[in-house]
C-alpha cells in the first residue's frame, strides 16, 4: 500500500471512529471545498496539512479535521486539569484514545505508563513522593492502596517500598502497572476509605486494616514492627484496639497474642 493511501485511510479511520451525534466537524480539511482521493494523498504526500499551533490544539482533531463543538473543547480541557487521566476516562469524555498518542507527540500530554496519561503542565499540589503511587492507584478500577504503600503513608514501616502495592476485588483481573504488586482480595470494603491529596482522589485500607492484612500476606518480622509502631500514640492518631481486633476476627487474623506481649 502507497504511504499516502495509508494515511487516507487512517484518516477515514479516525474521524469514523471519532463522530459522535454531538459533535460536529468541518468538511474542509484542505483549502478545497471537496477534496478527493488523489488531492488527500498529494496534500499527505507534499505536508499541507497544518499541524495544530501551540495553545490551540483544542481546535484541531490530531492535524486533519478542525472541531467546532465547544463540549469536545471542554471535556479536553476537563482531562487537563487531571492529574492523570487513563484512555477510558478519555473514552468517558467523548475523546478517542487513539489521538491521546499524537497528544504525546506533540508535548500537550505526558504518557506516565501504559495507558497513563496527564498534562505535564498541570501545577500538582501533592507531595513529590506520593505522586506516583496516587498516578497508578486512580488509574486502577476498584484499586486501593494497601500494605507496604500504606504502612509507608501513614509512617507505620521503615521498609523501602520498592514496587506500589494496590489491592483489587478477588474476581476482578489484575491489571499490569509498571513496579505495581497487585493484591487480589476477597475482602476489599473492609477499613475502605476515601484518600485525598492534592489533586489526587483515590481509596486506602485505614491502619487497622493495613496492620491485620500484614500478618496475612508480609512477614511476621514486618508484621510486628507495624504493630509496635501503630500501638504508639500520637498527636494525629491514637490505637484502636477494639477495631483491630474486630477486624482480625473478621479476617480471620489471631493477632491478640502479640497485641498482649507488646502492650
């Protein structure tokens, strides 16, 4: 196949996909009122076709076909104010994932892991050390932060947190995140909560939770650090022991001896 038939039939491709009841596009792609065949290929082949100017890529579909629904112009300026969006989320927004590349291309997005995308512009507010972590865990349906990444947030372990640690509904499947461990759990309501920083909107297991659920899949010996550490008071957080010993028992988790020896 010719280079310029190739491109002609990605840009059928694209905007096919693309053309939604709601959205409406120019029939002027070349300066031509109808362009043919062989005047789309001359205009591939001879690089007519503008690319879209620094500011006002949100007129232009990749750099064929301008937009001129303003709903399109907002969902993207939605996805930009994200601190990370997925190609779903696009899908969500009316946006194609297949342009999200030329975005990337073009320095308008970022491309963070497979499928990860956010605008490298964006001024982000949560510290520097979570940013990753908060990027893979949102980008997980149903994912919650647990384990080592949440003993490590909420200053329960000096373990190094070498990989993120996400958890997921046992008959969901696990996805693949670059320096993810994904952790498929029968139990993923229990000491649920919402987790807020910054930009960033995801869920974390409440320190109860963590520390039942590191004698279950950590070694005892990390096991038992968390527990001396969460069992010192502090300023933002007192021990509840009655909550972790309900759910030790509704985990299944025989947590009193060592509760009773370090107390």
């Amino acid at each position: 196949m010719q280079p310029g038939i190739k491109h002609v039939c990605f840009l059928r491709h694209s905007l096919a996909r693309i053309k939604r009841k709601d959205t409406l596009f120019h029939s002027r792609i070349l300066p031509c009122s109808t362009p043919s065949i062989a005047t789309l290929i001359q205009g591939f082949r001879s690089a007519e076709f503008p690319s879209p100017p620094k500011g006002t890529h949100l007129n232009y579909l990749g750099a064929f076909g301008k937009i001129t629904n303003m709903k399109y112009n907002l969902a993207f300026q939605t996805l930009l104010k994200k601190p990370s969006f997925t190609g779903k989320d696009a899908k969500q927004c009316g946006i194609d994932p297949h342009l999200l590349p030329y975005y990337v291309k073009k320095g308008i997005l970022e491309r963070i892991a497979r499928g990860i995308y956010r605008n490298p512009n964006v001024e982000n507010s949560a510290p520097f050390e979570w940013q990753d972590l908060l990027d893979t865990a949102i980008s997980i349906p149903m994912g919650t932060i647990c384990l080592v990444s949440a003993l490590n947030y909420y200053g329960l372990t000096q373990e190094i947190q070498r990989q993120f640690w996400i958890a997921v509904p046992h008959a969901s499947k696990a996805p693949k995140r670059p320096k993810t461990k994904i952790i498929r759990m029968r139990n993923t309501t229990l000491g649920k909560k919402p987790l807020t920083v910054g930009e960033y909107c995801t869920f974390i297991f409440d320190r109860e939770r963590c520390i039942v659920d590191a004698f279950r899949y950590l070694s005892k010996e990390t096991a038992l650090r968390s527990l001396r550490e969460y069992l010192k008071p502090t300023e933002q957080h007192k021990p509840d022991l009655s909550k972790l010993a309900r759910y030790a028992k509704i985990l299944r988790v025989d947590i009193v001896p060592y509760i009773e020896a370090l107390t």
